[in-house]
C-alpha cells in the first residue's frame, strides 16, 4: 500500500469514529438523565399494596360479571400467561418480552406471576420512557415544533422522569397549566410553548390550542367542539365555555426569561353572531364551587382540574391509562366522556381508586393489568364458538387490536436479540435501535395523535414487512447481532431452536403440529443448513399474523 493510501485509510477511519462519537454524544444529550439502568427499581413503585390491588380489581370484575350477565353474553376462558406477559410489554415498553425475561418470567412461583411481571416492567425506565412518549403526543402532539421555543425532547424527557420517580399524577399535571420560566430549563413549560405560532411576531402562547389540550388531555372533555358555535347537536356546552377557559391562559406571555403571566391582559373574543369583541372572564364550564380564589389564573385552574372532586379528571386518566393497555378506551371515544349518565363497568371503580389512593399511575396500571378483562384471551376455547363483535366490545374476551408501527418496530428489534434491549444494553446496540425504529415508523407510518382509531393494514405496510431493510437485517445470518444465528448455533437439536424462535418471536411455545412441521424441514445439513432453516423460520414468524396483532 503506498503512502498515499495509508493516509486515506486513516482518513476515513477517524472520519468514521468521529461520526460514531458524535452520533453518541447526540443520542446522549437526547436519552432521559439520571439514568440508574432500566432494571433498577424506583423506589416508590414497589410499595403498592398487592392485596389493596386485587380487591379494587375484584369490584371491577363483579361489575363486568354483571353486565356480561344482562347482555346474556358468556366470557372465554383466561389466557396463558405467556400472552398475558405480552401484552403487558408491549403496552407498557412497546416491545414483545425478550427471551431472556421469559425465562425470568417462568421461574416466578404461578400464583400471580403476572402481577409480579407488572411490578418488574413499571421498575423498568423503558416503562418510563415509552409511557412517557404516549403521553406526550396527548398533551403536545407528535410535532416538534419551532426549535427555536419548544424542545419536545426536553419534555418527554421530563415527564419520563415524574413517571420513572411514581410522581403523583395531578402534581405532574399542575407542574404542566402553570409552567413558567425558559423551556430550555424548565421543560414541563414546553407544554405552554408548544402552542406558539413562529409566524406570529408576538409569540404569544395560544389560549385556545392550551384551553384544548386541558380540556381534552386532563379532563376527557371535547370543550373544544364549541370553539366558534353553540352545540348544534342536544348537548349544553355553549362557546362560551370554552372560551372562558381559554381565558385562564390570556396572561401568559413571553419574556427575556421565559413564560411568564401578566395579570393586565386580558382576553377578547367576538362570539358567533356579535358584531364586535368583548371581553371575557375566566371561568370553568363546570363543578365552579371548586375552583379557589386568589392565586394567578393558572394556578387557578390547576387545581380546579386536579381537585379530589372533581371527578372528570380521575375519569380521563383512568380510561386513558385502560386504553394505553387494551388499545381500546374503555369509553370511546377517550377524550370525550359524559359528565353524567351511565358509564362503562368498571370505570367509576378505577377513577375512585386513583382519586383515594393520591393520583398513584402505577397502582392504576397495576389495577388494570390484574383484573379479569385483560387476562381473558382472544378467543374461545371452543373453535364452534368464534368471538364476535358483541362479546368482544363488552370485553367478555380480550380486544384483537393491530399493533402501532413503534410496537412492531420494537417487537422486531427484541426479537433479533436474545438479549433485552434497555439502558444495561451497550451503547451501540441502543444507537442502532434508535436508528432502526425510528427509520421503520417514518416507512410503515406513524399514528400521530390518533391513539387509538381503528386502522386497517395497507399493502405499503405488507411490502415493509416482507420485502424492508429491517426485517432483512434482522433476520441475516449474523452471529454477533441476530438471535435466528445464535439460536441455530447453541441448540441441541432442531426441536429446541424452533421452540425457542417462536418464545422469542411469538412469546409462545409451538403447537405440536408446528413443532412437528419446522422440525422436520430443519433436519439435514448440519449446524450450517439449521441456521439457514431457522433464519427462514424467524423471517416467517415475524410476518404472521400472529405476530402484527395485540390479542
């Protein structure tokens, strides 16, 4: 090699590295802080009482008894624990369980190994950190917004944290409607900047995208239906009140040091109808005997939102926390839930418990993952009796719901690794995760802010499936990244690696007749030709659709 050459090669070498540090440092300053490693406990999650959970979730279960009962409808049978486990995963981290938690998962005692599960995965800061990006597309929207005024990395970052820490959900909140200061150090102010329009030359915070996102995040309200009109449909809001709401937010204004409320604006609107502006006085739309005096605007209603009696606000979180582990709210549609009248089994239970026991998100997930509706499986028992579409919408089985595009991008990943991917993971298996995901959801299609409408497949989804990078990669023969080798290297015999593809890809055993079939087009060609075999088996498996469904 000449002298010429060496130098390029070097060139190109330190190029490279330096590309791979800066590609660290970046993800570095865009991860959570304070990072103990995902398996460590938050140590005020664990003290959830177990007995406390199971009797709240036996009262659940009696209400639905009651209503499946009325409506003459008989529920299927529990599901495996092992599917259990799943659903749990990937409500809560966004992935399918690794075989490594598996067999963790299968050495606890079988009494409530599930609830055990549960405890572990709301220790785990991937809970923290998947709950947290949920949870930001509803309070700010999937956006990033002008850089130069919102950081929305800052604040999913943030509210991981709260969560991470168990946080009592209303003081998160309160942290949320009067945030002030820069956005840049204070990042829960962000929920606030998030509604600034760059175009505009005031950079004024929006009052009504803010009157919005309160009434819908917080309190399961469609407020703002009445933004320009009267509600044409029987209900009793009027625009009014929604724009006496927005008028809590007309002091916020930007300063030299950031956010800040000046009690001399006011706020304005010219109602549908009127010929002129007039002034309007913030109030609540409803329960005002709850709203205190004094204070600033904000902190006003803050704490009429995340007042104890104020029951819409236990309501909202409680059917969002339901549907962020169902898929499916138990009203829908979940931000829009009645203030009076009749709601679904088991709701008022939940927001009661969540209201008594101080706004606790982890004992509300906990509740939720131990009563009987998400233990039911997805199907009978019986292959005469098909679930239909009654049973399944009073929840007398398990709800078959698509998983979103970051679960199966995550799912994937998991998968290849027969290792679990968290904060313990080296640092490049993690970059590389990062890159992965986020590269698959921009090409299968994000959700946005639709968190849970039905959507059917399309074809370019199919053709990601079958024919993307991701899947390809993940699948190849490669004895250091992917699980399809390793399996296929270290099993005893073909019957052990197909049972461990379909634990790490399906999170169950094969039937026998599956078993049987993969088995016996593995044999022949040495360790070589079962490696070849199992990387087609991984490939097969992660395009069933077995594998695209939550059920």
């Amino acid at each position: 090699m000449t002298d010429i050459e060496t130098v390029k090669t070097w060139a190109r070498n330190a190029i490279f590295a330096s590309c791979i540090l800066g590609v660290a440092v970046w993800m570095a300053g865009r991860w959570p802080r304070h990072r103990e490693g995902s398996r460590g406990a938050s140590p005020s999650i664990a003290t959830t009482d177990a007995a406390s959970i199971r009797e709240v979730a036996g009262w659940i279960d009696r209400e639905f008894a009651s209503d499946w009962r009325g409506k003459n409808v008989e529920p299927v049978a529990p599901a495996p624990d092992l599917a259990v486990a799943r659903r749990l995963s990937l409500a809560l981290v966004g992935t399918v369980p690794s075989l490594e938690e598996i067999r963790w998962f299968e050495s606890l005692p079988a009494d409530d190994g599930i609830g055990e599960w549960t405890a572990r995965l709301l220790r785990d800061r991937r809970t923290s950190d998947y709950l947290a990006e949920r949870l930001a597309r509803v309070f700010v929207g999937v956006e990033d917004g002008p850089f130069i005024l919102y950081r929305r990395h800052r604040l999913v970052s943030w509210i991981s944290d709260q969560l991470h820490a168990n946080r009592p959900y209303d003081a998160m909140v309160r942290d949320l409607v009067t945030a002030e200061g820069l956005w840049t150090t204070r990042p829960e102010v962000n929920f606030v900047t998030a509604t600034i329009d760059p175009n505009d030359d005031r950079k004024l915070p929006d009052d009504a995208k803010l009157a919005a996102r309160v009434s819908r995040a917080f309190l399961g309200v469609r407020l703002d239906c009445v933004q320009c009109h009267d509600d044409f449909l029987g209900g009793n809001w009027k625009q009014r009140d929604f724009h006496r709401l927005a008028a809590f937010f007309a002091p916020s204004e930007m300063t030299m040091t950031g956010v800040r409320d000046d009690p001399a604006r006011g706020y304005e609107i010219r109602y549908l109808g009127k010929p002129e502006k007039e002034p309007v006085i913030a109030a609540v739309p409803f329960l005002p005997g709850l709203l205190s005096d004094g204070a600033g605007p904000r902190a006003r209603l803050a704490a009429w939102v995340t007042h104890r009696d104020n029951k819409a606000f236990a309501r909202a979180t409680a059917n969002r926390v339901w549907a962020l582990l169902f898929n499916r709210p138990l009203h829908g549609p979940v931000d829009d839930i009645p203030l009076d009248g009749a709601l679904p089994p088991g709701l008022e239970i939940l927001a009661e418990d969540f209201s008594r026991n101080g706004f606790d998100l982890a004992r509300l997930v906990r509740v939720v993952a131990a009563t009987r509706a998400f233990r039911l499986d997805s199907r009978d028992a019986d292959p005469s009796r098909p679930v239909d579409a009654a049973r399944e919408r009073c929840l007398a089985a398990f709800p078959l719901t698509r998983l979103r595009p970051e679960q199966v991008a995550g799912a994937i990943l998991q998968s290849a690794r027969l290792e679990t991917i968290d904060a313990d993971s080296p640092v490049m298996v993690r970059i590389l995760r990062y890159f992965q995901e986020r590269d698959f959801v921009r090409r299968y299609g994000d959700l946005g802010q639709d968190e849970f409408d039905a959507t059917g497949g399309t074809i370019p989804q199919r053709l990601v499936m079958m024919n993307g990078e991701l899947v390809r990669e993940r699948t190849k023969h490669d004895p250091l990244m992917n699980a399809a080798t390793r399996i296929a290297a270290v099993s005893p015999d073909d019957a052990t690696a197909v049972e461990a593809a379909y634990l790490a890809v399906l999170t169950r055993r094969p039937t026998a007749d599956e078993l049987h079939h993969f088995a016996r087009s593995k044999k022949g060609g040495g360790k070589a030709g079962r490696a070849g075999r199992t990387e087609d088996l991984y490939w097969t498996l992660l395009n069933s659709a077995e594998f695209a469904w939550n059920h």
